[in-house]
C-alpha cells in the first residue's frame, strides 16, 4: 500500500526552503573572496551568465526529477532505471559528508554568540610588548600606526615580539609577497612587525582569538590537539537545532523558514549599511567590484563561476531533488527556480558588501592594501566582522545579532542537507521521519566530533574542498549526462513546462546536453591538471590523496551497498 507523499504548506514555504538551502555561509565567506580572486566586477558578470546558462536550468531539472518520480534522489534515479540507485545515494552522500562540516561552523557561531555577548575576541592590547624589541621612541597613541616610515628607519633592522624573528625596516608596508614593514605604537615605543598576522596578534586581533585560543589550531591535520569542550555544547545544541527543524518534515520546514530566511535578510541589510558607513569601506569596495576585464579571457575565472553558481545554489548535493518531491501536484517548476536563483545571487551579491566594506575599514586601520587583510573561509566571518562589531555603539547587541545571523544562515542549509539524507533513507526503508532523522543525524553527529579538535579545520576545509570541486561537479555531471543523453532533454523540458506558469525553449536542451557537462568537464580536468589551492589557507596539500580522494572514492561505493540493500521503497 503505497503512503501519501507529504507536501508543502504553501508555494511560499517551498520558496523560502529552497532559498534557505541555497543562502548560506557561502553567500558571506565564500562568494566575496572567490569574486576578489577572479577579476571583482568582471568575476560578477562571470558568475551571473553562469547563473542563467547552468544553475537555474540545474534547478529546474532537480526540481523537476523530484516532482516527477517523487521520490528523493536515490528513488528518483531508481525509478529511471534500478541500475542507477547508487548514483542517487552519491549524491545524497556528498550532501552527508557536507552538513558533519556545516555543524561545525554552526558550532563556532552558536559559541561566537556569547564572545559576541561578553566581546570575548578582544584580545589584552600588546601583550607581546617587550621594550628590548623596540624600534625607536614615538609620541603617537597607543596602538596607532605609522603611516609614513621616516628615512631615518629606513634599513635598521628590527625583531617581531610575537615570532622574535628579525627583518628589515622598508618604506612599503607591506607588499604583495606580504613582506613590509608596519610599526605599531605601544607605551611611547615602535614595534615592528613584517606582515599583518604579527601585528594583528600585537594589537589584539580578533584573528588571534579566533585561530590559537578558540580552535587551538594545530600545524597539520595528523595533530590532534586539544578537544575543545566548549564547541562541543555548541555543537550538541546546533544538532539538536538541525534535527528539530525538520522534526516533522515540510509541516516543521514550512514554520521554521520564515524566521531562518527573512530574519537574516533583515540583518544583513543592517551591516551592509553599517559597513558603507566605516572610515575606508570604499576601499574595500572598490577591491571588490572593480573590473579585471582581461580576466574574462581566462579560462580560471569561468571555471570559478560555475562552481560557486553550483555550490551556492545546493545543486548537486540532492537537496533540490527531495524538495521537489514534495511539491504538490499543480506546481510551477520553471517561475520558482528563476526566483530561488536570482535570491541567491543577489544575497551573495550583497554579503560581498557588507565584507569588503569591513575589510576595507580593517586595511586602513593597518594603513595596509586590502589584498593584505584578505581571508578567506571562516576568517572573513569570524575574524573580519569582529573588527566591525567592536567599532559600533552597542557592540555586544550587534555582536549577538551577527552571529546569529550566520547561525541561522547556516541552519537552513543543515537542515535541507539532513533532508535530503532522510527522505532517501524514509523512502528505501519506509521509516517514520523521526526515526530517520535521528539515525542519520546521530552518524553525522559522531562523525563531526574530531572535527572539535585543534586539528578540525584542516579537516574541514579538505572535506569541503574536495566536496566541492569533485562531489557535485560529478553528481551534476551524472544528472545532464542521464537526463540530457539519456532519458531525452526534450521530455524533461516538456515536462517542466507542463508544470509552469511559462514555457522554456530549446536553450534549456543546449544548457543541459552541452554547456552543463562541457563546463564540469573542463572545471575537473583544470583542478586535477593545476592543482589550484582550495580557498582555505589550511590545506595540508600532502595529506589530500589519502583523505580527500579517499571520500570521493568511497562515496560511490557506499552508494553502491545502499542500493543493493533491500528495502520497503513506496510505489507511485
């Protein structure tokens, strides 16, 4: 007896959901950073073609897919044909591997929330001074910088108090090698320092907190440091969160997404304003968004766009699959995809202000060039916005709000991956959501916990770049292979204008059966033929052939046991 298939409350609800899972973390710490690497400006206009050629048109497929077989990803592909289950539970296991990270950062967001509360990452101001490292007397205030280095500096030899390293006064403050000079002020004495990590560590950075007191970062990623107990309440309560957002499925979805979308709408808006509003934003600005025309002639910036169009997007990871499953039958496939895409980008879009303008502020606090201040990762959130926090009138309430912000970001996009996971497992096995939930909740659970430990955000950024430059570039490139080859790209595209509001054209048929696959085609062969570094800077490059590929081999092979599994799937 077949079970009665669960739907969205509302149209809006399956939007905001979707928008959810497509807004997260990577709107704020991922898509600046990559749009500063590959041309600002001409990085946007990259990523925007890519938007309308590949990540809408990847939309509405899985959207479509879903609604057609409803089913998630591995019964969908089953209903295709039996022999490709397994190719529905790789790509329900790359979203797996991604939300044991994605709780981790919440973990660091749910414990930000009270440094943000008792301003935790102000660090004791020079710390490290020690007078017998000084450079020279000085009448400036206590922790202000000198702007100009007078000829008299010039070439006198100077040693770090934080790293006792000795290097060379120059006039530049620090170059594009991140060599220079910059001489903090400290008690009426001058202290130098040969690149901004030192001298944020002098002055009390948020950056120092972050890294050596918060996480007790370790040097490689086989030094397991010190478990940090405090992440793990963090931790505990952001799963507890996950797990209780879709408790019910779409009945507690639908509840939950007004509050997890709208709200960090809202308070984005707040430091976009707050951050344009800071002495040297423009600067920060203006690295942003200025053109590197010539930069659209390389195949780099173009292979960065569809990645993070898919990335941003959640295609690839069976999210979009299990949510249109849940569509009611009367739906329009085609006019939600184009809403859920351009939200997306515009809120990247936006996320990229409000970070440039706070490190803009942060380089000219450093008298500094913004490329010098430029973190990627968890550092644009945790280390640069701190600086912003501690700068407002009633920091700790903006400091609270932040950070909450991210927490809601990030649980939208959690709870969509555990979703997509869940409604996999309920639909093989023909479990109660509950109970689905909490099985693969708990493994994803047990799974994070090393990552709580000093070694996690090597951890963390090897899993999520491997996930990301293979795991659903393969899983996209298997969905427009299967459905633009074989199933026919004419049938789907008639069947998503059979359940549209407008109808899409032959341009679709050319996305999915050429541009899509050339794209990740080419994406793959320039990452393995290059070796580009990830957008972490913890990449501990011996050890990704023993983990990294390690994942990506066992995925499908996991995928394969799953499918042969017996099960109690639903029929249509």
């Amino acid at each position: 007896m077949a079970g009665i298939r669960e739907t969205w409350n509302s149209r809006t609800a399956f939007v905001l959901a979707a928008i959810g899972s497509a807004i997260g973390l990577g709107n704020i710490w991922r898509f600046p950073y990559v749009t500063y690497e590959n041309g600002g400006g001409a990085f946007l206009v990259a990523y925007f073609i890519c938007l309308f050629l590949a990540g809408i048109p990847l939309l509405m497929l899985e959207f479509s897919i879903g609604h057609k077989y409803h089913q998630a990803a591995p019964g969908s592909f089953k209903k295709i044909t039996p022999r490709l289950e397994w190719f529905g539970w790789f790509a329900a296991g790359v979203g797996f591997i991604i939300v044991t990270y994605y709780a981790i950062i919440m973990a660091w967001s749910m414990n930000y929330t009270y440094e943000a509360a008792t301003l935790g990452w102000e660090q004791e101001e020079a710390r490290y001074a020690d007078i017998q490292y000084s450079v020279a007397e000085t009448d400036l205030d206590d922790m202000e910088v000198l702007r100009e280095v007078p000829d008299s500096l010039l070439g006198r030899t100077f040693v770090s108090p934080v790293t006792t390293l000795s290097s060379t006064i120059c006039d530049d403050p620090v170059d594009s090698e991140g060599f220079g000079t910059i001489l903090v002020a400290y008690g009426g004495h001058l202290y130098g320092f040969s690149d901004v990590n030192n001298a944020n560590s002098f002055m009390g950075s948020p950056g120092d907190f972050f890294f050596n007191e918060f996480l007790g970062v370790t040097g490689t990623v086989w030094d397991i440091g010190e478990f940090k107990w405090p992440l793990f309440i963090g931790f505990t309560l952001a799963w507890i969160w996950i797990v209780a957002s879709v408790w019910k499925g779409t009945k507690t979805v639908s509840k939950v997404v007004y509050f997890t979308v709208l709200i960090p709408w809202g308070l984005l808006l707040v430091f976009v304003i707050r951050g344009l509003t800071l002495e040297g934003a423009g600067s920060g600005i203006e690295y942003y968004l200025t053109p590197v025309w010539s930069k659209l002639m390389n195949a780099k910036i173009w292979l960065a766009a569809i990645s993070q169009v898919f990335f941003s997007l959640s295609v690839g990871f069976a999210i979009m699959i299990a949510y249109g499953s849940f569509l009611p039958k009367k739906t329009n496939i085609a006019a939600n995809a184009m809403i859920i895409g351009i939200a997306d980008a515009m809120t990247a879009f936006f996320g990229g202000l409000a970070v440039f303008s706070a490190l803009g502020h942060h380089a000219s606090s450093l008298g500094v060039p913004v490329s010098q201040v430029v973190s990627s990762g968890p550092g644009l959130a945790f280390v640069a916005y701190p600086h912003i926090i501690t700068t407002l009138p009633g920091a700790r309430i903006f400091g609270v709000l932040f950070f909450l912000m991210l927490l809601t970001l990030a649980v939208d996009s959690a709870f969509s991956l555990l979703e997509a996971v869940t409604a996999s497992v309920k639909d093989k096995w023909n479990t109660s959501h509950r109970k689905a939930n909490l099985i693969v909740g708990g493994a994803a659970f047990l799974l994070g916990l090393p990552m709580l430990t000093g070694m996690g955000i090597h951890i963390l950024d090897i899993a999520d770049h491997f996930m990301n430059s293979f795991g659903l570039t393969l899983v996209v490139l298997g969905e427009v292979l299967i459905i633009g080859w074989g199933t026919g790209a004419d049938r789907q595209r008639q069947y998503i204008n059979d359940n549209s509001s407008f109808r899409i054209g032959l341009w679709w048929n050319i996305c999915i059966r050429w541009i899509i696959p050339m794209g990740i085609l080419w994406m793959i062969f320039s990452e393995i033929q290059e070796r580009a570094v990830p957008y972490g800077s913890f990449i501990d490059r011996s050890q990704e052939f023993v983990f990294g590929w390690l994942l990506i081999i066992l995925l499908p092979i996991i995928g394969d046991l799953l499918a042969s599994a017996k099960g109690k799937q639903e029929t249509s």
